[in-house]
C-alpha cells in the first residue's frame, strides 16, 4: 500500500483491537494508535459513534476510510499488505481455510466470550448472571476443544504457516484462560506458548501494557 496512506487503530488495551494491532505491527504498517477510553465510555461518545455506529472497539481509518469488526479489519489489513502473506491469496488450497478459521473464530468463540463478559446484556434477571457465566464457560471449553484437535496435526492454526488467524486466536485464547483446572488442552497451551515467543506478540503487548509473563501464567492455569 502507499506508505503515505494514514492508518490509524483506534483501541483499548487488550481489547477486540488486540489481533489488528498485532498485524499492524507485523507488516510493519505507519499506524497511528489512538486510544478509545473505555473507561470513561468514549466508544459511546458522538465522535466515535460518526466512526464506528456499533460503539465498539476496535475501528480501523485508512485515509477517509473507517471501518470496523475485529475480523474485517484483518483482512483488510492482510490485503493492504500481501507481501508478508498472512492470508493465503486467491487459488491457494488454503485460503477457504483461513476464511473458515478466521470466521469460526470470531462468530463462535468471541461472540460466546462476549456473553460471558457481558453476561448482564443478556438477561433481564441479575438472578440469572451466575448460571448465564458458568454455561457459557461450558460452551467456551467445547470450542476450545475443536480448536485444540486441530492444533494436535498443525503447528499453526493452517498447517505450517502462521497468519492472522493465529494472531487473532491468540487475542482470543487470552481472555479465555485460565480454564478450570480439570480442563486441559495440550496442544493448544503448546502452541500459545510458541505464540508468545513471536516478536510480534511480545512487542504489541509491551505497547498495551499486557504482562507477558501473567499471560504465560494464565495459559499455564496458575
Ligand atoms: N464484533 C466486534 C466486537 C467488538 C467488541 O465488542 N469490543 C468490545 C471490547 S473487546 C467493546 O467495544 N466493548 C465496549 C462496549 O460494548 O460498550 C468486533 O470484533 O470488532
């Protein structure tokens, strides 16, 4: 892409905009960061609304251009840049893979972490928030579990070669651990723990503020 193009994540440490700040950092993009304070609730704010009308987190501007969706996002990235190849391009075997992966990813497993976050956005009854997180984290551990059987042939989520959907099951693996201690995936934690040496992982989560070492513990169930 040309380089003079402005990029700017709008973001919110560890939040949805984890796995495109990673490919940010990857394909060595000139991206701007700019913090959306959630805190104080400005992915609410009329300014961010003009952006992104979903009121989440993350969005992507290229030039006048704002997009959002965690996933899209990716993509776009991935094809701004195709030269670092995270994405199989157009023929490879592989690339309805990614697409499958990538969509597994964010329409199963994020959206049933988001309601176990938001458990509150998914019941009127605040009797009802303690059993809504504690099923949910049922379905989270299925998930995990397709996740793990197809890591126990592949050392990245596509066979060989890492791409975005590895960056973006990492965001996810993070807020899913630690697991109940009965729960175990092998193959998974192996992978994350090779996840975690990638330059990439270890230098965007410097930027955020994410302790790597309380991640690895996180993985490691402590
Ligand atoms: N499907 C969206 C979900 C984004 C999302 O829910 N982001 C969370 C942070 S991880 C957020 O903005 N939460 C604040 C809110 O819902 O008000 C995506 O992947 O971009």
């Amino acid at each position: 892409m040309d380089i003079q193009t402005q990029l700017k994540l709008y973001y919110y440490p560890n939040n949805a905009s984890l796995a495109p700040h990673f490919l940010l950092h990857h394909v060595n993009a000139n991206y701007e960061l700019v913090l959306v304070d959630k805190k104080s609730d400005a992915q609410k704010s009329q300014s961010y609304l003009a952006l992104n009308p979903a009121g989440r987190i993350p969005t992507l501007v290229v030039g006048e251009q704002a997009i959002f969706e965690s996933a899209a996002i990716c993509i776009h990235i991935c094809e701004l840049f195709p030269q670092y190849q995270l994405m199989p391009t157009l023929g490879d075997s592989n690339r309805p893979l990614f697409f499958q992966w990538l969509m597994f990813l964010t329409n199963t497993l994020q959206a049933q972490l988001m309601v176990r976050y938001y458990p509150h956005r998914n019941t009127e009854q605040q009797s009802d928030i303690f059993s809504i997180v504690s099923a949910q984290e049922q379905r989270i551990i299925e998930t995990l579990a397709i996740i793990n059987g197809q890591l126990a042939k592949n050392r990245y989520l596509l066979g060989d070669k890492l791409s975005a959907c590895d960056y973006f099951l990492f965001m996810l693996a993070e807020w899913s651990f630690p697991l109940p201690s009965s729960t175990s995936f092998p193959y998974l934690s192996q992978y994350l723990e090779r996840l975690l040496c990638e330059p990439t992982i270890q230098a965007v989560c410097e930027i955020e503020g994410i302790d790597i070492a309380l991640v690895q513990a996180k993985f490691h169930g402590i």
